[in-house]
C-alpha cells in the first residue's frame, strides 16, 4: 500500500462503510419455533463480524401483528415475543459493539399497524386526543373514497371506519394506517421513539418508506400513468404518485430527525427511497449536511441484469461536490429477487458472484449486503401454499413473491435444519442453498464466502476505495473501468460482466485483486482486477 496504513482516518464511521441486513426471521433460531430471533443474531455476530463488515442493519424487530412481517408496529419501543425481549435487544447491541460492529434499525415513519394504540384511540371519535395523528377524510357524495389514490399492496388506498364515519389512508396494507406526519405532535412523538432506541445504544437508523410520510392535505386525485408496454400487476401502476407521497415538506422533519441524532454524536441515517425516479427525492432528503446522512439506491435492486453502462450512469448522479449526499448501494434486500438468480445462469452463477462482489466493494458510496448474498444464495421458488408475502398472496402468481429472498441462513450443509433451526423454518430453504452451507464454504478458498472477505479487506485496507473520487473510463453493456483516487493512491478497477473473455488495456501497477484469472491484459468471463498505483 505504498507505506500507506489502512487508517481510521477523520472521515466518520459510517462513510464509505459496508453494512450487513440482517433480516431477523431467517437468520438464526435460538428456541425451536422456526423463526429467527434475536439471541440467535447474537449467536452468529461472529459470523457476521469476520466478513469485514462495519455495521449490521437490523430489519423491523418490534411489537408487531406481523401481517407485513414487522413493517406494521404495534408499539415503536418494544420487542415483539417471537424475536425475544427488550433485556435480548440489549444483549445484541453489546455483543455487536464487543466486535467493533455498529449497530442500524428500521424506523418506520410513515405508517402504524391498525392494532397501535394510538390507532385505536385516533379511531375510537373524532374529537380524541389523537383524532389528527392519521389520515382521515369524508366520503365523497356518493359514499365512494375520497380520492383515486391506490395501495401498493392492490386496491383502493382508503378504508371505511364506521366509529368515525369516514375513510382513513393506507398506503399498504389496510391494517397498515397512514401516519398525519404533518402533524407537529406526530412528529414528536416519531422523535421520541428514536430517542428511546439511540438512548439503547443504536449507532443509527434507515428510515422505511420515508416518501410516503406526507401526503397532499387537499386530497387532489393522482394523475394516470403513461402506459409504458410493461405488465402491470397492481392498479397502482396505473397512476403517477404526485399527491399521495412524496411532498415537499417531507425534508423539514427530516432536519428535526437529524438535530435529534445529531444530540447522541457520530451517528447514521440512510433514506428508503423507492418509485420510477426517485434521485430528486434522494437528493433532497441528504442535501445540505442537516438531513440524513445517506439514501438507499434501488438502481440494482430490480434491474434484469448488471449493466456496466447502467453503473457508471448511477454513480454519476452522485458526484463528489459540496452540498451533494453521499449515497448507499445495494444488490440485493429483503424485498428484491435474489441478484444471483436475476444476473447469471446456474451454471455462471459462482464466477459471477465473485465478480459480482467486488464490484460492490469497489463503488464509491455506503454499500450494503443481505445476508446470505455473501454465500452466493439463489431466489427460491415459494409453492403458493407456503406464500406468507401479503403482496404475493394478493397478486399470485404475477407477483414475484419477496418470500423468495427471505428465505433461512444455511450454516450447516449436513444437518436436517441446516443449523438455522431444529424446528420447520417459517419458509423452506432453497434445494440448492445446503450445498452453499457456511459449513462448506469456510473450507474451500475459492468460495463466494472467501471472496467476500478478500473484496471487503481490499476495500477496508485502501482508503481511495473507501472514501476516495470515482472517474469512469469507460463502460457499456457488457464492462465497467472505473478509477478510485485519494491522495497519492489511485486503484484501477475493470469488470467484465459477460460470460466471454474481453482483451483490455491495463493499468501500470501492483496487482492488489484479480478474481476469475483477470490479468493486466485479459478479463475473462467474468474476469475482475483491481490495480493500486501512485499518482
């Protein structure tokens, strides 16, 4: 590294930081029930600390009716009993801190479950303490809804309540409320549910479905979409969302969400922002220093395949310049087809995922990877009989359900629940997913798990990858060579994302990386070099 110490330098902790989702459900069982839990996280962190990973991102855990597995709370500061207990949550955050790992959780701004107290009291009249904390509105005239506003989960966004003779707002699920986030004291009651999580110990927060915090107060009706040629599976695809999410004041509690971590020191907030065009919101929600840190990209989440071209065009939206956010990058979560199976053939698959990997580990921005994806793990193919996925049971079979990425950890190749659970797993493992054991993987070199742990050390150990400028050199379809510099270091990093051998004219240096037989000269089917120089 050219004299170079893989330095903690001033940057703060999370910027250029590699995080690890954990979705709690499928990730380790501790008591037998099939599910995952929360002493089974802190049984595996061992795991999860030898990857090279910052952080961990801690999907919803909380006091839920799970009819949307978590992302419907019944109660913000509590631990629901299927995960274990507040004394459980405790003993996580300092297990993870004991190995140098941060620690991120899902705050879900936009919306409660029908079963949150403040629910039943804000449906119990309409002259309650609460009566404004949702959104509630009259029927038109003729009894229907009091606009065209559509769910995400299939059918109309409104939902008749008798106890108030009127319609409250659901972007998702009806049992999932629609929050009056305008409203100044839902806000602080928001604020004050982070404050009892980062009073815990919480290094930082992603916050859930944040462009669906604030709807327009006048009700307008969405505008149709234009019919683009592509199925659509839910009436709300047929609308451009202009009224029902997405407004302009959105950012202004952000920046009461950021002075309140900004009141616990160095810690961390990434925005869920999804839809057709979501970089204008993205940069909102980041811009200035004084609302959150980062924002989640879904360039990579659904898209059919790795474009080098669709790279470079993603990481220019995210130039390095004064008042520009810092952006976060995934491949794969808990919502996404698995990116394996949306990017390679079977046959390719473990080339490609190698490759694959260290593109990751080379982007400049927060990356993030889902557990499993370091194990190279498939999309299973759920029966519909064993669908718990709300939106896939609604759409069956033009869904692809999500339950397909969620699917248990394998850990041990052998044993019948492959070291997840004694019990039946909630949802089935893949066929192919024992052969990808960790168990297995640990003892052979050349696996995705190994490769893993080499991409993050390559990007933990050079600072012009991890906070350094990024220039492209050139891209298309099939290939992306882009530069990483800091200081004296420049890296040179090229991809061939085909299954045929490319020629390219390398860089002059050390070889730092070479993945699938990349030389100075060749990237092979899915070929990978990295090359340190000095500037």
């Amino acid at each position: 590294m050219n004299g170079m110490a893989p330095a903690k330098s001033a940057h703060e902790w999370w910027r250029g930081a590699a995080i690890y989702q954990i979705y709690p459900r499928s990730f380790q069982d501790s008591n037998g029930d099939g599910v995952g839990d929360l002493p089974g996280i802190t049984q595996r962190l061992g795991h999860v600390a030898s990857l090279g990973v910052d952080a961990i991102w801690l999907s919803p855990f909380f006091t839920s009716p799970m009819k949307d597995f978590g992302y419907d709370v019944s109660d913000y500061c509590d631990v629901d009993p299927i995960f274990g207990t507040l004394d459980d949550f405790d003993a996580l955050v300092a297990r993870a801190h004991a190995l140098g790992l941060k620690v991120i959780i899902d705050q879900v701004y936009s919306h409660t479950s029908d079963q949150h107290d403040w629910f039943a009291e804000s449906r119990s009249s309409r002259t309650n303490a609460k009566a404004d904390w949702y959104v509630w509105a009259d029927a038109r005239p003729d009894g229907s809804p009091p606009n065209n506003w559509q769910s995400v989960f299939g059918g109309p966004a409104w939902t008749w309540d008798a106890r108030r003779g009127q319609y409250y707002l659901h972007n998702f699920l009806a049992s999932q409320p629609q929050m009056h986030v305008h409203n100044r004291e839902v806000q602080d009651a928001l604020l004050a549910t982070a404050r009892f999580w980062l009073e815990r110990g919480v290094d930082g927060f992603r916050v859930d479905a944040i462009n669906f915090a604030m709807h327009d107060p006048e009700l307008r009706d969405n505008p149709p979409a234009p019919d683009t040629g592509k199925p659509r599976t839910r009436p709300f695809d047929f609308q451009q969302h202009v009224h029902n999410q997405s407004h302009a004041d959105i950012p202004l509690f952000l920046e009461r969400l950021r002075g309140v971590l900004d009141e616990y020191g160095a810690t961390f907030t990434v925005a869920e922002v999804g839809g057709p065009d979501p970089d204008p919101e993205m940069k909102a929600f980041t811009a200035g220093g004084r609302r959150l840190n980062s924002a989640y990209s879904f360039d990579f989440l659904y898209a059919d395949r790795l474009d080098g071209s669709h790279v470079a065009e993603a990481l220019g939206r995210w130039p390095e310049q004064p008042g520009t956010g810092w952006p976060s990058w995934a491949f794969e979560n808990h919502d996404a087809p698995r990116a394996i199976s949306r990017w390679a053939s079977p046959d390719q698959a473990a080339a490609f995922g190698r490759m694959k990997t260290t593109l990751l580990a080379c982007l400049r921005g927060n990356i993030f990877l889902y557990n499993g994806e370091e194990l190279g793990l498939t999309q299973v193919d759920i029966a519909q009989e064993d669908l718990r996925d709300p939106e896939a049971i609604a759409n069956w079979p033009m869904t692809l359900s999500r339950d397909g990425a969620r699917t248990p950890m394998v850990w041990e190749a052998d044993t019948p629940g492959h070291g997840f659970s004694d019990a039946r797993p909630w949802l089935p493992f893949g066929p192919d997913h024992p052969a990808l054991a960790v168990d297995r993987q640990e003892r052979d070199p050349q696996s995705m798990l190994a490769q893993t742990r080499a991409a993050l050390s390559l990007r933990n150990g050079h600072p012009a990858l991890r906070w350094g400028e990024m220039t492209v050199i050139e891209a298309s379809a099939g290939h992306i060579v882009f530069e990483r510099t800091l200081g004296a270091q420049r890296m040179q990093c090229a991809f061939n994302l085909t299954d045929r051998a490319m020629a390219w004219t390398g860089g002059n240096g050390r070889i730092a990386m070479a993945v699938n037989g990349a030389t100075a000269t060749e990237l092979p089917a899915h070929g990978a070099i990295v090359i340190e120089s000095d500037r």
